[in-house]
C-alpha cells in the first residue's frame, strides 16, 4: 500500500489534461515522492506475435517494460523506434531521470511504472479486479473482450470507434449490436473483411462511443482523442495493457471507464490472471 503522505497528495492533484501535463505534475511531487528517489531494478525489451486460431492477422507487438519494486510500467511501441540496447541504460536508473528521456515510449513506460508503485492496481479501492480464466489465448481473449465491451454499455445501434483494432474486441462489440468504425495503423483489414483506416480523425468524427488501446499513449495521438472526447462529451474506453495506470489519471478528466491489465499480460499466461476495471465517478467530466 501507498504510504498515507504519498495518498494524500494524489488525492490533491488536479486532474490533467495531457499526458506532459501529467508528466510535469508527477515530476514536481503532486502524485508522491520524488521519483528522483525511485530506481528501476530491470528493463525489458520485449517483442511478441500472436496469431489465434482461425484468425488471419498475425499481431506484431513491440514492449517496453520497466520494473520499480513490486510494479511494472509498461508502454508498446512501433517496430524500430526502440532497440533491445535501451534496457542497458534503464536498469539502475532513477524514475526521474527516464521521466526526462528523449524517447516518448520510454517516459510512458516511466511515468507508468511511477503511477503503479505509487498506487497499485491490485489495492485500488475503486477498481473491480475480473478473473480472466485459465486456458488457451482464444479462451482468454475472448474473455477479455467481453469484459471490454461490458464496460461500454453500447446501445443497439451505436457506431463505436476502435483506434487499435483486435479481431475479438470487433466481435465483442458486433454482438452487442454495435457498429465497428476500426482504425489501425499496421491492420488493412478485420477477420471478416472490413476496411480498417488508418484515418484517426476520420473513426472519431463519425463516433458515439471510443475505444482506445494503451498503444495510442506511446505513439501520441492519446491526447488527441482525450481532447476530443472531452470537448464532444463521447465515452472513451480505454483498454490498457500498457500504460494503464497513465490512462488511470485521466479518469474524469476525459476518460470514463478503464480496462487496465497490467504486466503479465494475459497472452503471456496460461494461468488465471486479473484485469482491474474503472469506471468515471458520475457527472465527472
């Protein structure tokens, strides 16, 4: 558990409205102690496929994972931005100084790890932890999905906007009678055929609901959907493996429900595991 000063201050901090924002507020003590005072015990450099049975995107997943005691930060990243070498430079490292890196994914995964240590998902009053079963990655994830998708409470009808696409999440969504509007930067199209932009702007103009992955916090288009969906009062959901407890701080403050599944993620597991789920005190922002 948090010690009651590092509590107390999180409970004071003003909502922010960018992840800099957010970033500088944890710099300057708003969330708890110094992260200066904090170090990473390890790094990893992580690259993962997947392909589900019966599916035919192969799902190519490049991660940055930083541990600080008992929590991980974590952020995704796109082929070639990070090379294996960054870890030789994290380990030993303080939290502030990385908070201060040139590279975006790494300060995510930073300000992430900070976030966790500080309040971990798994003594988060308000979250509500969901078993996700034991099994294969096609049982798994189409639990998660679902667990998703429940969080959205989708009208028959509703057109939903899913920047980050999953073929199970399009599934889950269409069978609660939602429309999928997918956009993906390195999918053309879903299981089923559909045409998957890579137009954010173009899903989010047409959209009454958004699902957003953690992905969109390390290739920086969070604060533009964040921005939107506050200014146009639209739901945003966002489902995080990575950068969860990032996505976290922005609840009532553009974001209104959480998925947050930190690390291990749930295809690095055969076992049961948890996500933690947020939902925005009502009437918030």
């Amino acid at each position: 558990m948090p010690a009651p000063e590092a509590t107390a201050r999180t409970l004071t901090a003003e909502p922010p409205l960018s992840v800099d924002e957010l970033t500088a507020a944890v710099r300057s003590g708003a969330y708890g102690p110094d992260p200066d005072g904090l170090s990473v015990t390890s790094a990893f450099w992580l690259y993962h496929t997947t392909r589900l049975a019966g599916g035919t995107a192969t799902y190519h997943n490049h991660y940055l994972l930083l541990r600080v005691g008992g929590s991980f930060g974590a952020c995704s990243f796109e082929a070639g931005e990070l090379v294996p070498d960054v870890c030789a430079d994290a380990s030993g490292h303080t939290l502030g100084s990385l908070l201060r890196h040139e590279s975006a994914p790494v300060r995510v995964a930073a300000l992430d790890a900070y976030l966790d240590h500080v309040r971990p998902h798994r003594d988060a009053a308000e979250a509500r932890p969901v078993a996700l079963p034991a099994g294969t990655p096609e049982v798994r994830a189409r639990a998660r999905d679902a667990a998703i998708v429940d969080l959205l409470d989708i009208r028959p009808g509703a057109r939903v906007a899913l920047v980050g696409v999953v073929n199970p999440l399009v599934a889950a969504v269409r069978e609660r009678g939602g429309v999928c509007l997918p956009c993906d930067l390195n999918l053309r199209t879903t299981q089923w055929g559909d045409t998957v932009t890579d137009d954010m702007t173009e899903v989010l103009r047409e959209a009454d609901a958004v699902v957003a992955t953690g992905m969109t916090l390390g290739n920086g288009t969070f604060d533009l959907i964040l921005g939107h969906c506050r200014e146009q009062g639209v739901p945003l959901l966002v489902y995080a493996q990575t950068g969860a407890a990032v996505a976290r701080a922005f609840l009532g403050s553009g974001v209104t429900a959480l998925n947050a599944e930190p690390f291990p993620f749930s295809q690095f597991s055969a076992e049961q595991t948890y996500l933690y789920q947020y939902r925005a005190a009502r009437g918030a922002a």
